[in-house]
C-alpha cells in the first residue's frame, strides 16, 4: 500500500504533518521538493498525463454530481 503525507525536513529531521496510524511499521520513501516562491514546486503534468487522468475521473463524475454528495464538499 502507498500512501502520501506531507511533512518537512529540518536538522536531519523528517516531521510528518498528520500522524499516520493505519500502516505496519517498514520502509518508506522520502522525496525532497525544492521551494518555489508560491511553496513546494512539483513537475508539471504533461498534455498527455492530463488527458490521461481526465478520461479516468470522469468515470466518476457522475457519483460525484448524485444527490447527497456534497456532505463530502463540508469536511
């Protein structure tokens, strides 16, 4: 399982935003973003990649558009 959580690094020290309980103890991976004037800078999505991952939310549009939904739109 991958998961993804933010945090900073400072002295040697990753610190995780939010406490992560659901996972096993075991190896993880650290990604170092460098900072730009508007906060970390990741690479931009290729016209492609977008197309991509348009084609496969919108599977899902219609679930996010039902009655009841925007519960989801208050937390």
């Amino acid at each position: 399982m991958l998961k993804t959580v933010a945090g900073t690094f400072k002295s040697g020290v990753v610190r995780l935003r939010e406490p992560v309980t659901d996972l096993p103890e075991g190896p993880v991976l650290v990604t170092f973003l460098e900072e730009g004037p508007g906060g970390p800078q990741v690479p931009p999505l290729t016209s492609e990649q977008i197309a991509e991952l348009r084609g496969k939310l919108a599977a899902w549009e219609e679930d996010w558009k039902a009655p009841g939904m925007e519960i989801y739109d208050e937390s």
